[in-house]
C-alpha cells in the first residue's frame, strides 16, 4: 500500500498539506467548514460556490477563506 501523496498550499497565509488532487470544496470538508458561510478566493480570484467542486488545488496555491459572521 503506497502512501497518498500531498501538496502543501497557503491558507489564510499559513502552509498546509492537503492530499494531491484535493478540490477547493474538498479543502473545506478538511476544514470543517461550511460552503455557505465561507468566501473563497483562489490565487487571487473569488471562487463561485456552485464552482468549488470543479476547482482543483496545485502546490503552492493561495486559498483565502473569509467567514460570515452573524449578530446584531
């Protein structure tokens, strides 16, 4: 059995390894985060949410994550 291979990317600004061929809703789910209350942007360029399935992470991505927050 051969190990899973993974590429290190930054999110947010810090490094992280994910498993090679990861997708952006992928990334998330590793997260434990909700599509819905997350903004991605993708090496510079905001993410549709219907999109993040389709949009495949390579070493040494940016991924930027920005929370909604809720109150009043």
């Amino acid at each position: 059995m051969t190990a899973a291979t993974t590429i290190d990317i930054i999110v947010n600004g810090d490094r992280r390894s994910v498993p090679d061929g990861s997708t952006l809703l992928e990334l998330l789910r590793l997260l434990d985060l909700d599509p819905r209350g997350v903004v991605v942007e993708h090496n510079r360029t905001i993410v549709r949410r219907p999109d993040l399935d389709r949009a495949r992470l390579a070493s040494g991505d940016a991924v930027e994550l920005v929370h909604f927050v809720g109150g009043g």
